[in-house]
C-alpha cells in the first residue's frame, strides 16, 4: 500500500516581504536620526548665533564680566564713548558675579530639597498605596509639572513670601543663628530661600513621576529576593529597588536641574531681583541669570550702541555654558553609576 505524503506551503514570509520590511525599517531609521540631527543642529545654531552676536561685548568685558558684580547700563541720555574699540555709554560696566552665585545657590538649594521628597514621594507612590489610589495621586503629583510657571511665581508672592517672612524667618534666625549663613536679617520674605523652595515644587513632579516609573517597572523578584533573605520592607527599597534604579535617578536629576537653572517667572516673582548684591545669608534677596535676562531686557535695548543687549546675551550664552557643564558632570556620574551597576551584576 503506498502513502502519500502531503506538503503544506511554504508559511515563512517571502522574499518580496522581507525586502519591502527592510525598506521600511531603513526609512523609519532615516527619519528618525533626521529628527535627530535637527534638534542638535538648531541646538548649535542657537549657541552660535549667541558667540556671533555677544563677541563684541566678549571682547569689551573680558573675564570681569563673571568676577565682578557692576552691572550698569550707563547714562542712556549722553553720547556715547569708545572703549577697547566698542561703542558704550559713559559709566556703563557689565558685571554678573552675583548672577551666577544666585543661579547656581538657588539651584543647590532646590535640589537637595526636592532630591529626598521626590524619592519619598515615588518610594510611597510605588511601594506603599493600592493601585487605584496610586492612580489618582500620581496624576495629582503630575498635574504639579503641568502649572505654568507664573501661576507657581503669583502662588509664592502672594501665600509663600508672607508667611515665610512674618512666621517662619523670625524662627529660623532666633533658633538656627549660630549657624553663619542661617544669622543676620530676616528680610521680608524675598529672597534665596524662597526662591529655592518654589524651585523645588517646580521640579518634584519631575523626580518623582520619573523615579516612580522605574519602580513599577522592577521584577518583583528583586522584593521578593530581599525579603526571603530577611530584609524588611524598608531595607528591601533602600538596599535593593533604590540602587537598581540608580541611573534613572541621576537622568532625573539632570532634568530637574535644567529646569531649576532656566526658571524664569517663578524666580523673578519671589527672588527680589537684586542687582549688584552678592547674598550674605539665606534669607538674602538675588537675581538668577533667567530672571536677569526677562527684568532688564527692556532697559537694554533703550542703550543706543547696543552694546547693552549684546551683554544680556552675554548673559545667556552664560547660562548655557553653565547648563552645558552641569549637564556634562551629571552625564559622568550617570556613566560611572552604570559602570558600578554592572561590577555588581
């Protein structure tokens, strides 16, 4: 008796398909790098359209320009005179050493305050709430990221400064005055502390839903593994989930920092936009770099050489210097985490 074997057709995807796939893909690939190398290309041109249009007052300034705090447009009613080949009004000098030490002590004092709540906020987020109420409160803490800055700056001026000068100022300086730079005037309210706490509601959305994210993305096995060990539940977050995402940590913090670093609105509203005036104290007043640019734009383009506004934009490339250094550390540290991730792997 003879059998027949039968044959099924070939079910694999033919030739033509794999072609037209691989078509595909490239042009999805092409795409995509284009879209890439047009957000860094419009990144460089906007740092060299700064260099291009802030050379004139580079080369008026000099290096005093970031170690001195002399910032003077100048009598905008005489002629003006020249100075090291530049056109300038007489008695204008341009000096933003205060800038930068409100710019970065502002910034300092944001992050360490939002750092330890936005991890306490995504460690209860992910860990220590049900679901459906995990779901609410998360949207609440992103509906925080999502409030224009203004709204933030009008929130502070109006609740923040007050209370803060009337109640909380007074005690910190009768209780925390042997401390140096907690002593001194309590002020009114304005000031670097202010500003560092407005910056640090600002940027706590950004860490916690981040971190959050990260968490409820873990093998419950890591938990589970900590605990059949004989870890408690905090030793299980603090020693075995927390340093696993250790990474997205760091990337958190780098967003958070460029956003506390060009913060603008929120900052001028509550900061008493000190000019020429390095803070003594916490409770100083100061001015950020941002918040410089916005306040005096319109005052320099009144400077009829234009070498006013050439130094705002001095400022600005500045503040991106600043950015771009700040950024390039957190990337190291990123780096060196992910290097002592995979030792311990």
């Amino acid at each position: 008796m003879s059998t027949t074997v039968s044959t099924l057709p070939d079910s694999g995807p033919s030739a033509p398909f794999l072609a037209r796939l691989q078509k595909r893909l490239f042009t999805f690939r092409s795409f995509t790098a284009l879209l890439g190398l047009m957000l860094a290309g419009i990144l460089v041109m906007i740092v060299v359209f700064l260099c291009i249009y802030a050379w004139p007052a580079v080369r008026l300034n000099g290096w005093g320009f970031v170690i001195k705090s002399n910032w003077n447009l100048g009598s905008l009613y005489a002629n003006p005179i020249t100075s090291h080949g530049q056109q300038i009004l007489p008695g204008a000098e341009y000096g933003i050493l205060f800038l930068i030490v409100g710019t970065l002590l502002s910034t300092l004092i944001a992050l360490l305050i939002a750092v330890p709540v936005g991890v306490g906020a995504a460690l209860f987020l992910a860990e220590a709430v049900p679901a459906m109420m995990r779901t609410w409160l998360s949207f609440l803490v992103e509906l925080l990221a999502a409030i224009p800055s203004v709204v933030y700056g009008l929130w502070g001026y109006v609740v923040v400064i007050p209370f803060l000068g009337h109640y909380v100022f007074p005690l910190m300086t009768k209780y925390l005055g042997f401390i140096p730079f907690f002593s001194g005037p309590a002020g009114s309210g304005y000031g670097l502390l202010t500003s560092g706490l407005v910056l640090a509601l600002m940027i706590v959305p950004l860490i916690t839903a981040t971190l959050r994210d990260a968490l409820l993305t873990l093998s419950s096995t890591l938990r589970e593994g900590a605990v059949a060990l004989g870890a408690s539940r905090f030793e299980a977050l603090w020693t075995v989930m927390l340093p696993s995402v250790r990474r997205v940590l760091i990337g958190s913090c780098i967003l958070a920092t460029g956003r506390a670093l060009g913060e603008t609105m929120a900052v001028l509203m509550v900061s008493g936009n000190a000019l020429n005036y390095l803070p003594n104290n916490i409770y100083s007043p100061i001015s950020t770099m941002a918040a410089f640019i916005v306040s005096q734009l319109d005052s320099a383009l009144q400077d009829p050489t234009g070498m006013a506004i050439r130094s705002i934009s001095e400022v600005a490339l500045v503040l991106c210097v600043i950015s771009v250094i700040v950024n390039s550390l957190a990337r190291l540290l990123l780096y060196y985490a992910g290097r002592q991730t995979s030792v311990v792997v």
